[in-house]
C-alpha cells in the first residue's frame, strides 16, 4: 500500500473495523517514513457474467433499476428497493463465489421480493423463470396464495 502523502511503498495498519455491514473492512494506516496517517476500505470483489459472457463488477443500482420496472405503479419506495438490493448482495456474497452469472443474481431477487410485493414479483418472475403460458402464471398464483394461507407473505 502506498502512502498517498510521500508515495512510500509500505504503511503499517494501526486499527481495522468492518463496516458497510460487515461487507467491507475499514483499516487506519500509518507511513513509517513520513508518519502520514491514512485510511483504506477493503471489500471482496464480486463480479457478475453477463449472457454475452461480458464481466462486469457486481452493482446494487442495478438491481434496483432491474426491479423498479417490475414494482412500477406498486406501492414500493426507494427505500424498499435498496433494502431488497442489500439483501439480495448479502444472499449472493453468502455464497462464497467471486463470480456469478447474471441469472442466478436474478433468481435470487425473487425471495425477497415476493415478500415485498406479490405483484411485482410475479411480472419480475415471468422473465426469470421463463414463463411460456398461463399455465405458469397459474402455478406460480397458486403458490402465492398457498405461502399467504399459510402465513408466508403479506397481503
């Protein structure tokens, strides 16, 4: 790590807590040449593969743009959405994998959404879990109404 006050090649870490919810570990440092004090945030890179096989780095803004067209016209806030967007990083970083692909991001929305908006996520399920006819859209009614019965989802 290089001091960013005399570009020295070596600092020594004087204190490290987690932050960001323990996504990101925040470290003070200390340059044993100038004695310039600094700090750094490390976090573990999560890349996501694309269909195109692009790679790109993990983004919650993404999600939550992916899932807004799906709440839009629903009674869901802003606030709503970055929580699902969390959930859904924590979820994905719980795997212990540095690379996912897009759908398996995608697929991993749909739990917590369905707790947020039955609506959306049915118009959000339609495209991730490819549904071909009614007869899905059916299925997937029919479980929803099985998990609220059953005390599993908000009304």
């Amino acid at each position: 790590m290089f001091c960013p006050f005399c570009r020295h090649s070596d600092s020594r870490v004087i204190d490290s807590r987690t932050a960001d919810d323990g996504l990101s570990i925040r470290r003070r440092r200390q340059c044993p040449e100038c004695g310039g004090r600094f700090s750094t945030t490390e976090t573990a890179s999560l890349t996501v593969i694309k269909r195109s096989g692009v790679v790109e780095p993990f983004s919650r803004e993404k999600i939550v743009a992916g899932v807004r067209k799906a709440c839009q016209g629903r009674p869901v806030t802003d606030a709503d959405l970055a929580v699902l967007a969390q959930q859904v990083e924590e979820a994905v970083r719980a795997t212990g994998v540095s690379q996912i692909d897009a759908n398996e991001i995608g697929l991993s929305i749909l739990p917590p959404l369905k707790k947020l908006d039955e609506v959306a996520y049915l118009r959000f399920a339609s495209v991730y879990q490819a549904f071909d006819s009614l007869d899905d859209f059916e299925r997937a009614v029919s479980e929803l109404r099985r998990d609220r019965a059953e005390g599993g989802s908000k009304s």
